[in-house]
C-alpha cells in the first residue's frame, strides 16, 4: 500500500504522497463539488490502485491476493 491523497467529491482526484508535500494540497478540478477543499489521506494498493476508504484501513480484491 502506497500513501496517497484523495478527493473524497464527484472527481476523485489523486495526488502522491510527493505532490502533495510540493503544495497540491487541495481539489483543483473546476466542476469538482469539492473544488478547493482540503485532500484526504489515503492508502492506496500498489497493484490494483484501490483507495481505502478511510485512511489505514485496508481492502480485498482477487487481483491483490
């Protein structure tokens, strides 16, 4: 699992964990319902690209095992 951050609106944009620390720290997407709103922290799975819903928790899918 890769650190992440994730819009949680209608884009669901991802930044990494190295954009993030560069200052995208916020939805950036114009048609967003969460445009300007603060990134949420999120794992992300290597193989599937999968985010958690919450941050720390993990996820099940057939490719991943």
């Amino acid at each position: 699992m890769g650190k992440v951050y994730a819009c949680p609106g209608s884009c669901h944009g991802v930044v990494t964990e190295e954009e993030y620390k560069e200052g995208k720290k916020t939805c950036s997407a114009e048609s967003c319902n969460f445009h300007g709103m603060p990134l949420e922290p999120r794992d992300q799975c290597d193989d599937c690209t999968q985010k958690s819903a919450e941050d720390g928790k993990s996820h099940v899918c057939e490719d991943c095992e």
